[in-house]
C-alpha cells in the first residue's frame, strides 16, 4: 500500500520532536526539512509539498503552541490537519441525480483500470446503496475492451450493453435509454482510452458529455504513475471538465505522491480508490483515515466496515456460540478464513491497524501462503473428515495430502493446531465462566 516510506519517515520527525521535550522554533524548522524531504522522496509534487511546510511551519510556530504542555502533540494535530487538507478535506461522495438514471462517465487513459473500476464502482454502490447499475460499452476502438468489460460484468453480476463497434454517442445514448426502460437506476459508461492524450480522444469525450449530459464523468488515473497522473488529470480537467478521480493500484504504489498531491493542483478530489487486482479491491476515499493511515495511526474505521461486510452478524454470533462450546468442525474454520479473505489482504488489513510498520508487514505476507495451505488441505477433505477431524487416520490422511499436492506432515501440523485451538477456546470459556460465578 502507499505511503511506506512516508510514514516510517513522518512517524521519525516526530520521534525526534518527542525527545526534546520544550520545543523551540528551530527544532519545528529541523523537523518540518525531515517531512519535507520525505513528501518529495514519496513523490508529491514539489510546490504542493513546499505550500504544506510554510503552512505547518506557520502554525506550528506559534507561541501558543511552542509553550503548550504537549507540544510535540500539537504538531502532530496540526500536521493531521493539514494532511486532511490536502487529501480533499471532506469525504466526497458520488453525485445522484434526482432523476434516475445517475449517469456515470468513466474516463481515462488506456491500461490506468477503467474497464475493471467501472465494474468494481457498480458492484460497490449496489451493495452499499442498494442500486441497480448498467455497464455501457462506449470503448469500441480497443478490440478485446467490450469483451473484457462484458467478462468482468458477468463475474459480478451486472449487465452490459453493447452494440458492438458502432458510433460510441449512439451506444451512449442507447444504453441510457435501455436503462431508463429497464429500470436500471446507475449507469456507467465505459468511454474509449489512448495511450496518451490526444485532440481525437478528447473530442470523442467531448461529444458523449454533450450528448448525454452525464452525472458526473469520473477520471481513473494510475496511482502508479505518481506525478504522470496529476497531469493527466489536469489536462483532462482542462479539456473535459471532471468531477473527481478514481485513484487505481493504490497497492502497487510505494509512495503515494499522486494521491498527495491531486487535490491541490486540479481543485478536483480523490472519490473512490482502486486497491487491488480483485473485483472487491475498491474502497470510498475518506481523507481523514487516509490521512491517520500516513501518520501510523491505522485506520480502524475502514477495518470495520470491511468486516461488517463480509460477516454475517448472526452467522459469527453462532460460531462464537460452536466455539465456547469446543463444537467448532473444520467447516466452520474454513468458512472464517473465506470471509477473512473477503476483507482483502493480510498485509493490507494489518496495515490499517495503528502502529504496524512496514517490517510487520513482511510477515504477514508469508502468513497469507500458510492460509493458502489450510485452505487447499480443507478443501481436500470430504465433509465427514471435516465435521469430525477425530476419524482422519493415517491413510485418510495420504489421501488428502495427495489431493491438495502438500505433505503428511503439514495435514498433520493443521490437525494438530485444530486441536489446540479447540483445547484453548474450552479452557478459556470455562475460566470465563468460573469468573463469572
Ligand atoms: P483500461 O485500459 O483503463 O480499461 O484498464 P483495465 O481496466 O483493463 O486495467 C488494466 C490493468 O490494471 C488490469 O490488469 C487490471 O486488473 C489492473 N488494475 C486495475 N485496477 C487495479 C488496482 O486497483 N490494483 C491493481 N493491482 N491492479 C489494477
């Protein structure tokens, strides 16, 4: 995930802040040249970063500040502040428009994730806001561009229309009018890219926002390609006019820059954020958890509602129940880790978490391959093995090694966690329950 470098560097400026106890006006300037290099070392653009110093360092240096009890405190509030600024300041939402359908225009260069954040942005405001959304194939230079789109509409359940390579105005104008006779209350559609901006593109754009007067028309830019991005999306701020930015590969992306620094040079805000290369790998912008995210200070909000949504209240309250009561089957094991894998990456959600650095993160990555390994050993057993792990006996055991491709050894090793986990969950309940007595 972005910004590594950036809060290991930030979470050192203050440390050496922390130790000085009094702060004089010189410890804040030494201080604010250490996040000034790390903002230029993670790629923000280098006004953007300058503008963010003088306003910290003015505020900073206050008296009032300099004397407080905590002063090391106010900085860190005021540097919070400042990075929320310029992240967006408020969480922007997308525009609905009172008159069904809500036309969203998805544009962008070629390869920045269009076609598949067209599909994740419907798939995620279906399920957050109940609506029923329609894909529109508008890109009909690309060959492979309406199969691909149709591919990742039908893994999510979501209609695609499609008039194959005809005029992309008309196709606009036709799905919006299918929308409209079907009930459809969301349209996006998915707009022709280039490999680099050019007067063609533009006018084709042009065309399609005069025709069908969209919604909104958002920019997906490629987080990846820090400043690049920022000026793509000026110039396509320029030319068209957007409404906001859908920050794609945001995982890819070690530094961050690009988001750091969008708002401020196109006045435009970051709305969505593209996370991964799965279909659930998108999240709303919020630039306050981002923001508590650069600073080490997790973003435990955005952790939950991940979890909320892969699980089931009532479904986790009866495993709670299985487990106290030493009942939990490998089923139940297994479908915890499928949800778990729902909320995203090991490494991503640990990254959330306040306090967890970059190195943590190493381990968890290897973490994830171990889950692979339970996973494919589960999946190798037949359902009475994994309702009563008990009757796995040697040769049962041969046989699930040889179906998932791992070793004796490592069925053993999960049998044998299993079993401890169980031991361990019967022993807490009951010393839970004698305290209670
Ligand atoms: P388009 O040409 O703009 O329509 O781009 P595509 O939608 O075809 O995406 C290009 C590539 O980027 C595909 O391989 C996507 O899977 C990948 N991609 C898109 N969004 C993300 C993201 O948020 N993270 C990662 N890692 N990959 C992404």
């Amino acid at each position: 995930m972005a910004f590594e470098g950036l809060t290991e560097k930030i979470s050192s400026a203050f440390k050496h802040l922390r130790s000085k106890g009094r702060l004089t006006e010189s410890d804040i300037k030494d201080a604010m040249k250490e996040i000034r290099m790390a903002l230029l070392e993670a790629d923000v653009n280098f006004k953007v970063a300058k503008d963010f110093i003088k306003t910290v360092t003015e505020k900073a240096t206050d008296a009032e500040i300099l004397e407080s009890l905590s002063p090391t405190q106010q900085v860190i509030k005021i540097v919070n502040e400042e990075l929320v600024s310029l992240l967006g300041g408020q969480t922007t939402r997308l525009t609905i428009s009172p008159n069904p359908p809500t036309i969203v225009m998805m544009a962008g260069l070629q390869g920045a994730g269009k076609t598949t954040n067209c599909a994740k942005l419907a798939a995620l405001l279906r399920k957050q806001q109940q609506r029923r959304p329609l894909l529109v194939a508008c890109d009909v230079y690309r060959p492979a561009a309406i199969e691909q789109l149709k591919v990742v509409g039908k893994q999510l359940n979501i209609p695609v229309f499609d008039e194959g390579q005809g005029d992309p105005v008309e196709i606009a104008k036709h799905g919006i009018d299918f929308a409209r006779k079907n009930g459809y209350d969301l349209v996006f559609l998915d707009t022709a890219g280039r490999l680099h901006i050019d007067e063609k593109l533009m006018d084709e754009l042009k065309n399609i926002k005069a025709t069908v007067k969209p919604t909104e028309i958002i920019l997906v830019v490629d987080a990846m390609t820090g400043q690049d991005a920022v000026t793509v999306a000026q110039t396509f701020d320029e030319a068209l006019g957007i409404d906001g930015v859908l920050m794609s590969k945001m995982d890819g992306d070690a530094r961050g820059g690009a988001a750091l620094s969008v708002k401020a040079v196109t006045g435009k805000p970051i709305k969505f954020i593209g996370t991964g290369e799965k279909l659930g790998d998108i999240e709303p912008f919020h630039p306050d958890r981002m923001a508590s995210r650069i600073l080490g200070m997790g973003d435990v909000l955005t952790l939950i509602e991940k979890a909320q949504e892969s699980f089931d209240q009532k479904q986790a309250a009866e495993t709670a129940k299985k487990m106290m009561a030493g009942k939990l089957t490998l089923t139940d094991f297994y479908d915890q880790l499928q949800k778990m894998k729902n909320m995203g990456s090991m490494e991503e959600m640990l990254g959330m978490l306040p306090g967890v650095d970059a190195k943590a993160l190493a381990g968890a990555k290897i973490d994830e391959k171990q889950m692979a390994h339970t996973e494919a050993i589960i999946q190798s057993m037949t359902p009475k093995e994994r309702d009563n792990p008990s009757i796995i006996n040697y040769s049962r055991k041969k046989r699930i090694a040889n179906g998932c491709g791992l070793s004796v050894e490592q069925v053993n090793k999960l049998l044998k966690q299993f079993e401890a986990m169980q031991k361990m969950t019967k022993q807490l309940t009951s010393m839970a329950r004698s305290k209670g007595k």
